[in-house]
C-alpha cells in the first residue's frame, strides 16, 4: 500500500461522511466504490479508516455510495438534544423516527430489496399511529389497567400513552401551538432525515411526503433495527420469534 | 344453460380484472376528500389517465418520471379543465391525484378486488391486487415514478397478455393503418406500441435484475440464455418491423399536406424512433448481461453472507416501543435515531460555525414574538413599598398613643392586631417602626399648629422585647414644642435607637 492508496481510501471515506457527493456516471466516487468492490485489500484499508473514527463500513454500493454506521463511541453521531432541544417533546420526536422507519419499509422484505422505495407522509403516520393506540387503549379499558402515571414520576407513562394525549394539529387559533404537536414533530423528524440525506422531500400532499433513499434502508437495515431490537431484548421484551408466523395468529396491528 | 368450460371463463376473469384496475380512477371522482377541497368539478378520471400517460411516456431506461414533472403535466390539463381557478389548485389537484394512484394511504400501496376463478372445475373468489402508479428508484438512486403494468392496461385497453405478441400485433395493426394513411388512428397505434416496447424493455429488465440479485441460484444455460436468446431474436425483428414502418411513413411525408396530417406525421416519426432507439439499447444491454452476471458471480460468492435476523420494524420494534415507559424508551429510541441519521460532523469549536449559529433563528423557541414597548425618557418610579392604608393605620396609631404616651411596643403589637383585621399587608409593623424612628430624630407635627403640641419619640433606657424588631423602646408621647428640642439635644448624645431587622 502506498501513500497514494491511503489517500484514495481516506477519500472514499471522506465521501461517506459528505453528504453532497453521490457516484454517478464515472466520478471519482463512482471509480472508487469500484475498487473497493475488486481490491480487498483496498476495502480494508477503508475499514480500517473508518474505524479510526468509531464508524463501520455498512455497504459500498451504486447509488448508496459508501454508508458509514455510527458507534456508541463515535464523535460523528447525532445529538438527540440538538435534535429535540425541548426535552418534553423528545419522546414523540424519537417515536416519530421509529414510526417512519416502520411505515416506510412496511413488510421485513422491503428492507432485502434493493429497488424499493418506502413513501411516508406525516398525515397517514400519524394516523396509523393513532389508529395501533386506539387498540392499545381499549386493550388497556378492557383490563382495568391504570394507566395514570404517579405524580412526581411521569417518566412511567407509557409512550403510547404520552403520544395519546398530545393533539395531532392545533385545534383553535389560539391554541395551535404548531410545533408541539404530533404532526409538527413527524415533520420536524422528516426534515431532519432528509437535512441527513436519508428522505427526499416529494410533496405537500398529505401534510408533506417524502420518499427514502437507498442509504436510509442501508442504516435502517444494517444497524438502527437490529440495535434496537437487542436493546428491546436487553429491557426484557419477549419478542415474537417468527413475527411473520405469528402476526396472522396474534393479529398484531403492524403485522401484513 | 351449458357451461362452456374453464377456458371460456378465464376470458371473462381477464376483462374482469381490466375493469377491476379502472376502480381506483372512478373513486376518484368518488372520494370524499374531492367533495371537501371544492374540487366537484374537475374531472379527475382524465386527469388521472393524464398523469398514468405522463408517467408511461418518461420511463426511460434509467432516469424514470420526475413526480415533479408529472405534477406540471397534470395541473396543465386541470388548467385546461378549470381555467378559472388559480394554479396553486392545479398544483394540489396534481399532488392529490399521483398521491391516489401510488395509494399512499394503503401500507403496501395496493389496491384490491375480488375475482372469481375456476380452478378444477371449481369456483372460487380470489384476492387480486394491483398497483397503479409506484415509487422506483432510478441509477442515481432517486426516487421516480413508475406505471405498472396493469396502469398501462388502462392506457391501452389490453388484457393480461404476453407482451411479444402484443408488439408484433400492434405493428401488424400499425402498418394496416399507414397504409390506408389513416394517420390520426395511426398515431394511436403508434403510442400502443411505443407503450409495449416499454413493458417489453421493463420485463426484460426485471428477470435480469433477479437474476443478477442472487447469482447462486441462477442456471445459466437453462434459463438465462434461452430467455436472452429469444429475447434478441424478438428485438431484432422490432427494429427491422419499425424501420419499415418509418419508410411508410416518410412515403406518406412525400404527398400533399395539412398542418393536422404534418404534425401526426412527426409524432409518428418521433414515436417510432424511440421505439427503435429503445429497442437497440436493450439489445447491447442484453449484450452485456453475461459479463456483468459473472462479475456479480465473483462478488456475491466470496463476500461472506450476511447474518443479521430480519426484522419486522411495526411489529417487533414499533409495537413494544408503545407499550414501554418513556424513561425506559427514551435510550434505546435516542440510540435508533443517532444510527438511521447515519454520521455527522461532530461539534467542534470553529467560528464560522459559531457566527452561524448565531444567525440561526433556534427550531425550538416557544416563545411567540412579543410587542416591542415604546422607550420612554423617564424610568419608571418603582411601586411605593406601603399602601396609603398602612400610612393612614400607622399615622393614627401614633397619634391616638401620643395622647396618653405609649411604648413603641405597644404600638407594634396594637398595629398588628389592626392590620390583621383591616386585612393591610403584614410589613405595617416595620411602617410604625420606621415612622417612630423618624420621631426620635424629627418630631412631626399632630394637628398642624407647631405652636401647641408635636409628638416625640424619646429613649428611657428601656430594650424592646419584640419577635421581630430589636434596640430601644421608644415612648412616644406628644409634647408642646417649646418642650420638644432642648431636653432632646441634652440627652441625646449617644447614636440613637437601632431597629434591627433581623428576623424579617
């Protein structure tokens, strides 16, 4: 390896962690996605930069270019705090990301297709959303749940709940705070994704839609899920083993 | 009444399957949420069909349909509609319609019906779902819009049948026409097969791209090859049919002609050529194909496999998130939003980020805009600390214990008990401690005639014994004037009363 072919790899790298810079046609991008796919020891080296900077090589692909996962450690992640600065609205903002993930790649497959594109608007999430809890809550009815947090502990509420009692738009004029409520936050977490290159804007239908890009279910796929479902198990959520043998039996409300 | 048989009935299924795919144009007119925009009278159905047209006609080979180019096609012809209303509306409308022909709304974007089937002799209801219009991602990774078969159906008022055949049909009838120079119906025909030649194209494209998706599994010899074979065997015999037709055409160019015939004539040309242009590209890229799946071959085989579970995100993430405690979701929901945003750059000191910053106006504020107050010249006077009621309780307090004499502890305690019944604010005892200190110092005048009588406050020795206030016990008591200075001045040569605050 010579000086010219750190500087190669440290320049795909470089490209990774841009977000102008997309391979098309034959640009130097597109030239070295490609020898990263033929010289192994190239790819390597890539890694091996990558993880000087505590991120991971997810894929190196045309169109997505090279994706970079975040570690625990990495000083590249995303803060939530600057994300959500108002710490009572954090919890439907993060919800809102679980939500659109959820909705854009609906069945486990969408994740495997290369060609798919998820189609989210903020309108139907919150919706759908809405619709699951409405389940949830008469669930709840039905069991005599309380379902009431203690006073001086409203961190137990469950989420479901928290996002129940949150308006989905302002309902008067005077009321219409238009950042706190359900749908300002979905949108809030869209523009975000697409600031990120995760989502395209496409239209204002439906209160703003937005489709995903191969990047997004590159992360979504290779990391934020399976992450998230570990760290469900790690909380002790028993998970469905096969939810696709399961759904039809549990009715689940996210099942196909 | 005989039963003709399952053939004859598989007939009927396929017509009922066209007429299932123009459901969806109809609710359009249909939908509520028309009604409700004041939309009545546009007709949404010819929009629509537009916007399937618009689309089908901008699949090309890589780049797709901009929905952004869609949705000005469409709001043109609501203009054309509606020409009264402004073009904000024929925005929305276009925005509307593509929203409910990719089916947004649905999870899997599909729409359904039911159609029966006979299947051994027997009948039996099936579930047929179609889409209309869907989001497919072009080379550069954007996403487009594409028309699905069924879509093009519509258009073309075909049924679900093979689509080499449909070609070499529409260039028999194609050619028909020419000859009789019926060209407004052979400008028709023209776009039926220019459509066909795209879903031959897209069909192609299709079985290569599963193809190249799993190698492994691929059977070259037995099923790749016969299928590119005859594909370019089907392809040549296209170009060779639509260079003939372009001959008829040009011999038609040759004759008199009106400005309608003139342009038919070019649309003609024009859709012919792009039939051929589309049909030699998909030649050299079937060209290609055995290269590329080697490559492919070579890729997938020796990179490792990947182990990772697949996940159903509403049912195994999104389901029990709702069900947990915000304090409980709040980490492993902050860890999935900072690895689907990916990487950014970290926060560093540098300060052109700083000024930046500072130009920002923050996401968050809450706060709304509040009216600027118009600057005045004067401050303005802070409010007084005693109401005019604690001074009129305090000034005559003093005055009706002036007459007799009375201990300023007496007064502090008389005070208290009034200004707990006159409800005054609980500080009027330190208003009497205050004015009795000013006693001590400047004797003040009762009744206004300096001549007769003032009230004093003298010190005797004696400490107060108050909760709230220390030093001397005052005697306030009223006194001729003449009396007030001198025995004062004697005695007084010490520092006077101090009245501690200390327990306030």
């Amino acid at each position: 390896m010579t000086l010219e072919d750190v500087n190669a790899a440290s320049r795909l790298v470089a490209f990774g962690m841009g977000r102008r810079h997309r391979p098309t046609g034959t640009n130097e991008y597109t030239r070295l996605l490609e020898r990263f796919r033929l010289e192994p020891d190239f790819a390597d080296h890539v890694r091996a930069i990558a993880r000087g900077f505590d991120l991971d090589v997810i894929a190196a692909e045309i169109p997505a270019g090279l994706v970079l996962g975040t570690t625990e450690e990495t000083e590249f992640k995303v803060a939530v705090s600057k994300l959500a600065a108002q710490r009572d609205d954090r919890p439907v903002y993060l919800l809102a990301h679980l939500l659109i993930a959820a909705e854009a790649f609906p069945r486990p497959h969408d994740l495997d297709d290369d060609s798919f594109i998820g189609r989210v608007s903020v309108n139907s999430l919150d919706t759908r959303v809405r619709e699951a809890i409405t389940i949830l809550d008469r669930k709840a009815t039905e069991q005599g749940a309380s379902v009431e947090p203690p006073a001086d502990q409203p961190g137990l509420e469950a989420m479901w709940r928290h996002y129940h009692r949150r308006p989905n738009k302002g309902t008067t004029a005077k009321n219409n705070d238009t950042r706190t409520n359900t749908r300002s936050l979905i949108s809030r977490a869209l523009k975000h994704l697409k600031d990120h290159g995760m989502v395209t804007f496409s239209s204002d239908e439906a209160g703003g839609t937005y489709t995903t890009t191969a990047r997004y279910r590159l992360q979504v796929r290779e990391l934020a899920g399976y992450e998230l479902l570990e760290d469900l198990a790690a909380l002790g959520i028993a998970l469905p083993a096969n939810p696709l043998a399961d759904a039809a039996n549990n009715g689940g409300m996210w099942s196909d | 009444m005989t039963w003709a048989g399952a053939e004859a009935f598989a007939d009927v299924q396929g017509r009922m399957k066209a007429l299932a795919v123009s459901d969806p144009l109809l609710d359009l007119d249909r939908a509520r949420s028309k009604l409700d925009r004041d939309w009545g009278t546009y007709q949404m159905v010819e929009l629509a069909l537009a916007a399937i047209d618009a689309v089908a006609l901008r699949m090309d080979l890589d780049e797709g349909a901009d929905q952004e180019e869609v949705v000005q096609v469409v709001a043109s012809f609501a203009a054309v509609q509606q020409p009264d209303r402004d073009a904000a509306e024929y925005q929305e409308v276009a925005e509307w319609i593509i929203h409910r022909l990719i089916n947004s709304d649905s999870r899997d974007r599909g729409f359904d019906c039911v159609v029966g089937a006979v299947h051994d002799g027997d009948y039996a209801l099936r579930r047929f779902s179609f889409q209309l219009l869907r989001d497919k991602q072009n080379s550069q990774g954007h996403a487009v819009l594409a028309a699905s078969d069924e879509a093009i159906n519509v258009l073309v008022h075909a049924l679900d049948v093979d689509i080499a055949s449909e070609q070499v049909a529409a260039e028999a009838k194609l050619q028909v026409l020419l000859k009789k120079g019926d060209i407004p119906r052979a400008r028709q025909a023209a776009l039926e097969a220019s459509l066909e030649s795209q879903r031959y194209r897209d069909d192609v494209h299709a079985q290569l791209q599963a193809a190249r998706r799993n190698v492994r599994r691929v059977d070259w010899d037995g099923e790749i090859k016969p299928v590119l074979d005859e594909a370019l065997e089907h392809l040549n015999e296209r170009v060779t049919a639509e260079r003939e037709l372009l001959d008829l055409v040009r011999g038609l160019q040759d004759g008199p002609l009106d400005a309608d015939r003139q342009r038919g004539l070019d649309d003609l040309t024009r859709l012919l050529k792009r039939c051929e242009d589309r049909h030699l590209e998909l030649s050299a890229a079937i060209g290609n194909v055995g290269a590329e799946i080697r490559e492919e071959i070579v890729r997938q085989v020796f990179a490792p496999p990947a182990v990772r579970p697949r996940i159903h995100l509403g049912s195994q993430l999104l389901e029990p998130v709702l069900g947990l405690s915000i304090d409980d979701a709040a980490r492993p929901l902050a860890k999935f939003v900072a690895r689907a945003m990916g990487p950014t750059r970290p926060e560093t000191f540098y300060l052109p980020d700083v000024l930046m910053r500072l130009s920002d106006i923050p996401e968050d504020d809450h706060a709304e805009p509040v009216e600027v107050e118009p600057v005045t010249d004067a401050p303005a006077e802070p409010p007084p600390v005693f109401t005019d009621q604690q001074e009129e309780a305090v000034r005559s307090a003093i005055a009706s214990g002036a007459e007799t004499g009375a201990r300023l502890s007496a007064l502090l305690q008389q005070i208290r008990a009034e200004a707990e019944t006159l409800d005054l604010p609980p500080n009027t005892d330190a208003l009497l401690a205050l004015r009795s200190m000013q006693l001590y110092a400047n004797p003040v005048d009762v009744d206004g005639d300096a001549s007769h009588a003032a009230v004093v406050a003298v010190r005797d020795g004696r400490q107060l014994e108050d909760p709230v206030f220390g030093g001397d016990d005052l005697w306030v008591r009223a006194a001729p004037v003449a009396d007030v200075a001198l025995p004062l001045q004697a005695t007084d040569d010490k520092s006077p009363t101090t009245i501690d605050q200390e327990a306030r």
